[in-house]
C-alpha cells in the first residue's frame, strides 16, 4: 500500500517504486544468494526484511559489502543491534533483552521460579537464553534444564515429552520462525 501511494504522488524524487520478493528459506546461505541478486541483478535500493537474526545478518553483511541500506524488521538478537550493526544497517524490533525484562518477572510471580529454556540453537535462540538467565537470576528464578532446538526441527515430540518429564513451573521458548510454527501445532 505504502508503494502506491508513493506512486500516485509521483514515486520518490520522480522515480516510480517497485518491489521484488524472495524466499530465504530461513537459512543465510539462501539469504546472502537472495540478497547478492537483489543487489547486482535486480539493482534494488534497499532491502527490507529477515524473520531470522542469522538470515538478517548474512544479509547484512552483503548490504554492507555493496554500501546499500538495509531495514532490518524482525530479528532480535542483541547482536544485529550491537556488535553487528553498521552505517547501512536500520533495526526495528525488540531485542532479547527487552523480551526476557517484559517476561520473566511476570511469569515467576504468576507460575514459579524454576524454568526450562527451549532454545533454537542459534543466535538469536542463544542470545534470548542469555538474557533470560540474567533477568532470571535478577528476580531469584533458576534455569532448571534447557533444551538446544537445532533451526529446522519440525518433530517436537521428543522435546516435548522431554520437557513434560523435567517438570518446570515455566517453560519458556525461545524458538523462532517455522520451528515455531510446528512446536506449536504440536503442542
């Protein structure tokens, strides 16, 4: 919508605006290849996009390379807003920080200290684990268990028999994209 009506106005500095989409699989390989593309075959001025903080920062990176901006809307690790931002690099979204704090002190007075992390076993995943232990040693809760998720499981039964053994008064995931799609229609 944004797009048309920046082209009913006249597009920007007279130039009509158009979109091109791809798939990144939610995997960088597949994001960095999209992202190369996009750059020097479709020549897009930006890029906007990555559900997954690994994805967002293959992508990044590429942008980085060839000096074209970059919105990154949606992947939290602390990390793609810290360590490895830079000057083509725009971020809107929470952060694993800002979640664990709006979370954490809520669900120990609503349900208990001890907490079972389900965490994907990536950066993003890592990053939320981090801060989640931090924020849980801060209001006296402890992390009883917690279960690595490898990006791209689709079978949680396991994990959830696993996690229903433990007997945590919180489970808390930190599970992201399509992973988290299939954990919970199997939950």
């Amino acid at each position: 919508l944004a797009i048309e009506e920046a082209n009913e106005r006249g597009g920007v500095l007279g130039r009509k605006l158009t979109h091109v989409w791809q798939d990144t699989e939610t995997t960088p390989a597949t994001g960095t290849r999209v992202a190369e593309r996009f750059i020097t075959r479709e020549e897009v001025a930006f890029i906007v996009g990555a559900v997954q903080s690994g994805v967002a920062n293959a992508i990044s990176q590429v942008c980085q390379k060839y000096g074209v901006i970059y919105f990154n809307t949606n992947s939290s690790s602390t990390t793609e807003s810290g360590k490895d931002c830079h000057r083509t690099k725009f971020m809107w979204d929470g952060n694993s920080h800002n979640f664990a704090l709006a979370s954490v002190k809520a669900g120990i007075d609503q349900f208990g200290k001890s907490w079972l992390l389900l965490t994907n076993d990536y950066v993003w995943g890592r990053d939320q684990s981090a801060a989640t232990r931090r924020t849980l040693e801060r209001y006296g809760g402890k992390v009883v268990d917690e279960i690595l998720v490898p990006v791209g499981t689709r079978d949680f039964s396991a994990i959830l028999l696993k996690a229903q053994q433990i007997k945590a008064d919180v489970i808390a995931p930190a599970i992201g994209g399509d992973d988290f799609k299939s954990m919970r229609q199997q939950i």
